[in-house]
C-alpha cells in the first residue's frame, strides 16, 4: 500500500488521514495518586472519549487506538479481569453513543482470545455502526504486531501451497490485504503518551512511513488539546517516503 496522505483543514494545515495512539500511562497515573490501577483505566476510558470526540471535529477520518496488546495477557489475572469487565462497560454503554454519532466502530487482533461474550458485544457493535462515516474508530485488542505479520505469513504461505496463488502474485500490495488493517489506510502520524519512545509492536508494518510524536502527557489526561498538538507538530515536518530532497 501507498504512504497515505492528509487533507488539509479550511486554514490550509496539512491534517493526517489517520492517526494511530499508542495510550500509555493508565498505571502511572493512578500510582501517583495512591489509587488502583483499574482507577487509572477507567480515567483513561474517559480520554478515549474526550480523544474521540475531538478527532471527528477536527475532521480526522481515522483514528486507532491500541487498547490492549497481546503482551498485557501477562499481566496478573486480577487486573486483565478488571480491563475486560471495563471492555464490556464500554461495549454496552457507548456503542450507542457511537452510533448515534455516526462512527464506525472497527476491532483487530486475535479476537478469539477474548472471552465468547465480549467477542459477541463486539461483533454486534461493527454490525450496528458498520455503515457510518463520520469517522472510522478501531480498536486493537489482543493484538501484536508480530503476530499479524506472522499469520498474514501463514495465510499466504497456504494460498501458495493450494496453488491459489502465484508466487509472482506475492508483493507488498499481497501482504497488505492479508493483515488485520486490509481496509484502512497506514497511519500519516503515531502517537505515544507517557514519555515513552517505543513503538511496543504496535502496527509494524503499516508504519513504515508514519511520524511519530512522544508526548509526556499520561494517557488519563489526554484530550483534544493534546491531538492538536501532536497534529500541529506533524503539519510542520516533511514527509519524505525514504526519498532525499534537496541537500539534507
């Protein structure tokens, strides 16, 4: 696929398609303030919505949102059981919201390790909002980016070997539709919270070319503001695709 490309907005700054946020922080932020971790994802499903709200009135078409990789399965059993009940509080309080708002609401990763209730919440929330257009909202849970890689590997591989297809058939443009993202466009800008500068196997191969913005802000106080700062940090750099412009 293509290196995506941004709209502008109506005073000419160059605006990314699709912005992609690692959301880091929700520990720390409760840690400083004496309280549980879950306190500190539950502000930070407040953020989702403030973040939300705020891409689809800047007119961002798509917005990712890594919500839970398929390293956090480590984590101790009683806060994976305090994220998934906050995954279904969300899936059944907001999906309505959504709707109502015309987002299309989208989940990538290995889905089927997720609990058969919450798979079914959220195969009824893409079905009810897969038509909207105000903007594209997905969500990655369970998911890695070594993974996707590895099984759009495996599914290639099996196409090969049943003769479905050519080896010479096998190309970057191959590759890109048999990973998790086939109908999105790669991320013009990836955004960090917290202060880390990683990537966390987050959407490897589809941010080959993306800009990529640390922010020290913890994801729990993040907002509207903290987007359009990132954005405007974005609008202000050359893109170049691996191509040398000029002398630099």
């Amino acid at each position: 696929m293509s290196p995506s490309i941004g709209a502008e907005n109506p005073a000419g700054r160059q605006l990314p398609r699709h912005v992609a946020i690692i959301m880091d922080g929700n520990g720390r932020w409760a840690e400083t303030r004496g309280l549980p971790r879950i306190a500190g994802h539950r502000r930070g499903a407040e953020a989702v919505r403030r973040t939300v709200s705020g891409a689809v009135e800047l007119g961002i078409p798509y917005l990712t949102l890594f919500g839970f990789s398929s390293e956090n399965w480590k984590r101790s059993s009683g806060e994976i059981h305090d994220l998934m009940g906050l995954l279904r509080h969300y899936l059944l309080a907001e999906i309505a919201e959504l709707h109502r708002n015309g987002i299309r609401l989208k989940v990538i990763g290995q889905i089927d390790r997720l609990a058969s209730d919450i798979i079914e919440l959220v195969e009824q929330a893409e079905a009810l909002t897969r038509d909207n257009t105000a903007i594209t909202l997905t969500m990655a849970l369970s998911y890695g980016g070594r993974a996707e890689i590895v099984r759009a590997v495996q599914a290639i591989a099996t196409s090969a070997v049943q003769g479905k297809l050519a080896l010479d058939a096998i190309d970057e443009d191959c590759f890109t539709r048999h990973l998790f993202t086939i109908d999105l466009p790669d991320p013009d800008l990836l955004i960090r919270t917290s202060g880390e500068q990683r990537i966390s196997n987050f959407l490897l191969w589809q941010c080959a070319y993306s800009e990529l913005v640390f922010t020290k802000t913890l994801w729990p106080d993040f907002g509207k503001s903290d987007l359009e700062q990132a954005i405007a940090e974005y609008s202000g750099r050359e893109r170049r695709y691996g191509v040398r412009v000029g002398s630099r």
